[in-house]
C-alpha cells in the first residue's frame, strides 16, 4: 500500500514536509520550519509522528527555510539517509542551513543576556555544527536524469523556476507516479527560467501559496521607482526586507535596470545580507539555472554596495542620508533586518517596502496589515514608517501560473492534492481545478493519510 501524509504545509505556506510510504520504504519530499504564527512555530520543537531513524531517504525541491530548514533538526532525531536535490539546491541549502543555525544560536545567546525569553536557558533549535552534519548526508542529483532512490522508487528533476536550483519532484514508487510541484516560479521571469511541464501523473502535489491571486500585471520597475524616490524625496531611507536567495538577487537586478536607464540616478544600494551575498556569487556557478547573461548579472553585482559585517551594518542604520537597504530575512522575522527597522521605522521619512510573501503571523504580514508598533528583541517600537508592497515581485506563481502548469499534463491524474497555502488560498484553487479542468482536487489536513 502506498500513502501520502503531509506533515507540514498543509493549510499554511511554511513547514513544508509530505511523507510517501510503501511497505518499509519512507521518503520524505522537503524538510521545512515553521514560521510565522506561534502555534505553528511550536510545532519546530514537536517530533514528527514519524520516527527520523525510519525515514529512508529525503528529496528536498528546493532550499527556501520553510522548505529545508528543519533537515538539522530530523538529522538530530535520527535521519541518517540520503538528502536528494539537485546540485544548486544542495549549494544554496548549504547557505541557508548555516545561517539559519547561526541566527539560531545568537537569538538564543540574545534572548538569556537580556532575559526576554520565557525559557531558562533559551536553546536554539539546531546550531551550527548540527547544520554541518547535515549537509554530509546531501547527494546531488542532476535534472532530468533518473536517480534511484531507496525501496525502488525512481526520481526525476525538472526546473521549477522560484530559485536558483529548484526542481519539481516525479517519484515512481509502488506501481504510481507520484509528482510534488515544490514552489513553482514565475513564467517570462526576467532572472529566473520558466516551470517545465511534467507529462503525466497518476498523483499531483501542488502549492497554493497565490491560489486564490493574481499578480498586479503593473511593470515591477516602475512600482519600484516610484517608491524609492517618493521617499528619498521625503529625505528617507527604503528598507526591503528580502529573502536571501532569489528575491535579493532579482531586486539587485530591477535596481540596476533602473540605475542603467537613469531612473535611479545616484543613490545608493546597500545589500547588508552576508547569505544574500553569497547566493549571489552562485549566478556565476550556475550560469545555465538563470536568464542572465555573465556580463549582465556581473554588473547588476557590482552596481550595489555590500555590507560584509557587523559594524559596518550598525554604521549603516545610524546613517540618516536616502538610500536603499536589502536586508534579511523576508518576512522580517530575523537577522539583520530587524536591526534597520529599529532603527528606520519610527521616523515617518522611510519606508519599509515588502516585495514577497508575507506568512500569517510574520513581522512582515502584521506591518502590511497595519500594524503601528513592533517587537523587536523585546522591545515595542513605533511604526511611523510608510509601509509599502510590491506584490508583482512575488517569485511564486499566482492562480493563473500554477493553472498553466497543471495545464502541461497530457492526461488528467486521478487526484491533485493541494498544500502549502493558507486554508483560503488552497480551497480558491481546489475550486478552481475542479471547475475548468474537471480534475479530482481535495486540501489535505496536516497528518491526514491519503492512500493512493
């Protein structure tokens, strides 16, 4: 007998963890954290109802933290397998992993100097080493090559678009095909590649994260541009939380068409991210994973000033003249972005400008909503900033993106199980699949077993 069980992702957009069992064999598609609302983030403390030791192997998608976060803490409680990705996935996993469990151990050092944790001492979840260890268990596998994964089951990788390495996942197992759509990406993206059709499948697995969206068709640079020099205007400065990988690189990049064409003119871009850094030393490792050609995405490199330590980041925030700041994470719920909107937000000048995804429960989600103070590190800050949103930079495909996909099957699966969304998000494209393609859809509940 062959089973699906979600054991994250399933009626929210974070911990991103769906389990296929057949006989003895367990593979695990993606690892992730929870974030966001404080039930949810509990959940990072809890075992899975599965015991790790007995997990087979992992296949990761790709590496954003709500999809790989949560590997360090299953290597702890007894995975031992195989972590398959592809090769980029495994190298940007390696930047995520890292900083996640450096993150980790400061906030948790933070948390006992100042004693705002309600815990006594304040643990991280994973540190450092326990990342390193995890990262010896990956094995790459390259896109669209077979791979043999344990119990017979057979993997295939095609591009999702999203991020730099991120894959589809179709798993033979157990006489069934079975394919999980991890995050799809944006098609006629200017940095990324377009999603790859799959055939065929007896079982789909789709996100729903803009289930029930469409992405405001307005030209992204001029949204940009208006916000940026609204607030340099004001003699401000622009904060944009952005997720280290993909969402910092494509903002690079709009920033540097606009600087290019003389719409920016001369003011100056900071990225104060060290992982964002560094992910976007991958654009030259991975040249074929992305559109950008190596003298386009070298110069949109060089166009930004980056920000290599601490000190230089606290100079940064006393710095009062107009400029534009991208800092981690993207939701605002870490590092070194919290430290520039302590500083930017209670002057009504700024601006804190979201560009992706904002999780229920985030910083990040409670600001757009409209919220007029902030906890930062146990400390309530006034919110006077001008709060702005540039959802047409979402790396996510919206209704109509995920819709063009599923519209690449030759044959209709006999049902599409839809994750990784918020509870109105899933149902709006459950609707959706059912009415103009005629398919068999349902939104699984978290540990609900589904057999195929």
């Amino acid at each position: 007998m062959l089973t699906l069980t979600s054991l994250g992702g399933a009626g929210t957009v974070t911990g991103s963890k769906h389990l296929l069992t057949h006989g003895d064999t367990r593979l695990l598609v993606d690892c992730g954290l929870f974030q966001g609302l404080k039930n949810l983030r509990e959940l990072n403390w809890q075992r899975l109802p599965v015991n790790a030791g007995d997990i087979d192997a992992v296949v990761l998608t790709h590496a954003h933290l709500d999809h790989c976060g949560y590997l360090p803490r299953l290597m702890l409680d007894g995975f031992s397998g195989r972590i398959h990705s592809t090769p980029a996935t495994r190298d940007v996993a390696e930047l995520i992993l890292r900083d996640s469990a450096f993150l980790q151990e400061k906030d948790a050092e933070l948390a006992n100097r100042k004693g705002f944790s309600k815990h006594k001492p304040a643990l991280p979840l994973y540190c450092v080493a326990d990342a390193e260890r995890t990262l010896k268990l990956f094995k790459p596998a390259p896109l669209h090559q077979e791979v043999e994964l344990p119990g017979g089951a057979r993997l295939l990788l095609r591009r999702a678009g999203h991020i730099l390495g991120a894959a589809t996942a179709q798993i033979d197992i157990g006489g069934r095909r079975v394919v999980f759509s991890g995050d799809l990406g944006r098609y006629d993206d200017p940095v990324m590649l377009d999603p790859e059709d799959v055939p065929e499948a007896d079982y789909v697995v789709i996100e729903s994260t803009y289930g029930n969206r469409h992405h405001d068709p307005a030209d992204p640079l001029d949204a940009l541009e208006e916000v940026i020099k609204r607030t340099a205007q004001r003699g401000g400065t622009v904060v944009i939380p952005a997720f280290a990988v993909g969402r910092a690189q494509s903002l690079i990049h709009s920033l540097w068409q606009l600087r290019r064409s003389g719409r920016l003119h001369n003011l100056p871009v900071y990225l104060d991210s060290p992982m964002a850094t560094s992910a976007s030393e991958l654009l030259h490792r991975y040249p074929k994973d992305h559109r950008l050609s190596a003298p386009e995405y070298e110069s949109a490199c060089d166009s930004v000033t980056y920000v290599r330590d601490v000190e230089e980041s606290k100079a940064l925030s006393a710095n009062r003249y107009p400029k534009v700041i991208i800092s981690a994470s993207g939701m605002a719920t870490g590092g070194r972005v919290l430290h520039h909107i302590a500083a930017f937000a209670p002057d009504h000048r700024n601006t804190l400008l979201f560009s992706g995804y904002q999780a229920a429960g985030t910083r990040g989600r409670k600001l757009l909503e409209g919220a007029r103070e902030t906890k930062v590190y146990g400390q309530w800050l006034p919110v006077n900033a001008e709060i702005a949103e540039l959802p047409m930079m979402s790396a996510h495909a919206d209704s109509d993106e995920l819709m063009r996909w599923l519209s690449g099957f030759r044959r209709a699966p006999r049902k599409v199980f839809i994750v990784h969304g918020e509870a109105d998000a899933s149902e709006a494209l459950r609707e959706r699949i059912q009415r103009e393609l005629g398919w068999s859809a349902c939104v699984p509940l978290q540990n609900q077993a589904f057999e195929l």
